[in-house]
C-alpha cells in the first residue's frame, strides 16, 4: 500500500496522458503552449472563478498573489501558524512579514479570532502595516471564509485563500480557489490535482489583478515581449504539465468521490483511540489528508502498529512555523500559539487516497479500530 498511488492512477490514465504529451512533443510550444491556455479554462470554470493562471509552483503562486496586491516590505501578513513552511516563505521572499496566528483544535485551520486580535495588535504597534490574510485549506478543508471576510472587511486587508490542499473542496457549494480576493493552489505530484513536476495557478474574479498576475508571471511584462512594466518573475506553467493535467482532470471528480468514500470508511470504523476529522456542516473536503490525533496513547505507539502491519503514514506538521528556525528572528517561543503546538505534537496521517481497494481500507480501519 503506497500513501499516495500514483502508479494505479497513471495505470487508469496511461493512452489519455500519453496521447496529450504526444501532441505537444508534436506542436513543440513548450512555454505557455495552447494546453496552458485550455486548462486555465477548465480550472476557472471547475472553480467557478473568470480568471485562472498557470504558474511554476504553488510557493510562487502565494507570491505572485501578493505581489500583486501591492504586498511588500513594511507589511504584515496573518498566516496559520500550522501549514506547510512555504505559505510563510512566499511572504518573506517578497519582503513582507509573516504574523502567525494559532488554529482552531476542531478544524486545523486559522483562528477567526486570532487573526482579529493580532490584526488590532500588530495597528497599535505601528512598526508594521496589516495588509493580508493567508487561510490555508489544511489537509483540504476550507478554512472559515465567512468569519474571515468579515475580518478582512473590517479592517481593510486583503484575503488570500492558500487552496495548495484543497482543490475540489467546497462551501456552500462553492468550489475552493473562489474565497477571499485571490486564491492560489498547487499541482505538486502528491496534492489532490496533481502534475508529473511541479505547477500551480493563482485565481481570481478581479480583472485588473489578473492582469497583473498575466505580466508579473512573465518578468512583469508589458505590451511586448522586451517591454518590462514591472519587476515580475519566471513563473509559468509548463505547458506538458498543462497536458498531463488536463487528462487528470477528466477523472478528477470521481477520485474526490472516492476519496470523500475512503474517509468515510475510515470514519465509521474508528475506535475509541481515534475521534474522526471534523467536517463542519456545509463543508466538502478534498481530502488531501486524513488526519488523526490519538486520545490517549502517544503517536510513537500508534505509528508502530502502523508500523508492524506494513501501513504507511505521515506526519504533517510535527513542527508549528513559529518555532521553525528559519523564523527565530522574529521572536516567537514555545507556548505563543497552545493549540498548534498540542496538534503538532500528536497529528498523524494514514492514507485516504483514491485509489485504495477494499483490502486497503480493511487493513487501515483494523489499525485504527484496535
Ligand atoms: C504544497 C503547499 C504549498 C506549496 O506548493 P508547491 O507547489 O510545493 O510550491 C503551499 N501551501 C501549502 C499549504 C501547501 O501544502
């Protein structure tokens, strides 16, 4: 068993994919070929969002948003403390500053609450400006988008919605990537859309920021190629990515069905060791993750019974992002953010991918119901 498959899934999609490379191999158009430009259609009208935009990875889609939001040094931008270290990263290349606020111990993701207070504390401060909200979708659940927009409201700072782990999910029946302002995603291999390299896209409703985002991708190009408006980056997707996405898009809403199926499974066989995740009402997962923390004994145990039977498992995050090295400077200490610290101290992940057969599923629900 393999935490995440993508052998069986290029077994289902071997001629579809095969057949799209063919083509660009053929047309040759390796940068920003027509692929790129059919799968931004196919991505904008799955999310339901006008503007969709290819781009090279999904740390630089989360940098490119906030170049062009007009985000640099001097700012502040909120980001959950628990995630993965490049939504923090993709703040300090542009020289802004990350604030990291603490998580809600239900749904892994950012505290409303937390962001309000840090927003008011980091005013009255008056060293840095409160620009930017960064939710991130951990595990590939939405973040709470209606209590954050009206924080955001509230005190006049964008809200960028971090979906790298959530393409698929919905809110009220809104698809992921068309919360806040902008949202940007990932196609690394292993996220729930993923590429055979890295890719990623940044979406939004607002044309002017699109705009934007189109030059900033392309060393902040103007009208042509040699005219340089603003300081951008080389940041595009590649168009055999492009192909090989859009032939896993053709399967992609029977995989998050099948992953939705997996965690319930999962769900309905747990024992008392394991509280299953906590989907609130209105809420779809992607299911990037399946995530679990013991009740009462430590993880060390847990993962070696995963261990013994020859079921793989993950841990993400065993450390918070305050308490990362590359941030020590920023002042931060063990006990700022108590629950972040708690969860990462015994989260775990057991696969929920969707290529998993009945034999699978028995063998993860017989670790977790014991
Ligand atoms: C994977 C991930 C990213 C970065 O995506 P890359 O394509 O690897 O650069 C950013 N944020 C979160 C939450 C992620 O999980």
């Amino acid at each position: 068993m393999k935490f995440v498959d993508l052998e069986r899934q290029y077994q289902v999609l071997e001629p579809d994919i095969r057949r799209r490379i063919d083509a660009v191999m053929a047309h040759g158009r390796f940068i920003m070929g027509p692929e790129v430009g059919e799968l931004e259609e196919r991505l904008g009208e799955f999310c339901g969002v006008r503007h969709a935009l290819g781009v090279a990875n999904g740390t630089d889609a989360i940098s490119l948003a906030l170049m062009a939001l007009g985000i640099g040094a001097g700012d502040a931008v909120f980001v959950p403390t628990f995630t993965f270290f490049a939504t923090a990263e993709a703040v300090s290349l542009i020289g802004a500053t990350p604030v990291f606020i603490d998580i809600d111990e239900a749904t892994y993701n950012i505290d409303p609450a937390g962001v309000e207070a840090a927003i008011r504390a980091v005013a009255d401060a008056g060293e840095l400006t409160p620009r930017a909200i960064i939710a991130v979708n951990l595990f590939g659940l939405p973040a709470n988008y209606t209590e954050l927009a009206k924080v955001a409201a509230r005190h006049s700072v964008y809200l960028v919605e971090d979906a790298a782990q959530s393409f698929g999910a919905a809110l009220d029946g809104k698809r992921s990537c068309s919360f806040g302002d902008i949202a940007t995603t990932s196609f690394f291999p292993a996220k729930p859309l993923g590429c055979f390299g890295d890719g990623g896209a940044v979406f939004t409703d607002d044309d002017e920021l699109a705009a934007r985002l189109r030059s900033l991708r392309v060393h902040g190009q103007g009208k042509h190629k040699y005219d340089n408006v603003l300081i951008g980056m080389n940041s595009r997707l590649d168009t055999i990515q492009a192909a090989i996405l859009l032939a896993k898009l053709t399967v992609f809403e029977s995989e998050l069905d099948a992953r939705q199926s997996n965690a319930e499974k999962l769900g309905a066989r747990l024992g008392p060791g394991f509280a299953a995740p906590h989907i609130p009402q209105g809420y779809r997962s992607a299911w990037a993750q399946y995530s679990l923390r013991p009740a009462t004994r430590d993880r060390e145990t847990v993962l070696a019974r995963f261990a013994a039977d020859d079921i793989p498992t993950a841990i993400y995050y065993a450390q918070p992002l305050h308490l990362a090295g590359a941030y020590r400077s920023l002042g931060y200490g063990a006990g700022d953010f108590p629950v972040a610290e708690r969860v990462a101290a015994d989260i775990f992940s057991v696969p929920v991918h969707p290529y998993l057969d009945d034999r699978d599923l028995d063998r993860i629900a017989g670790a977790l119901g014991s």
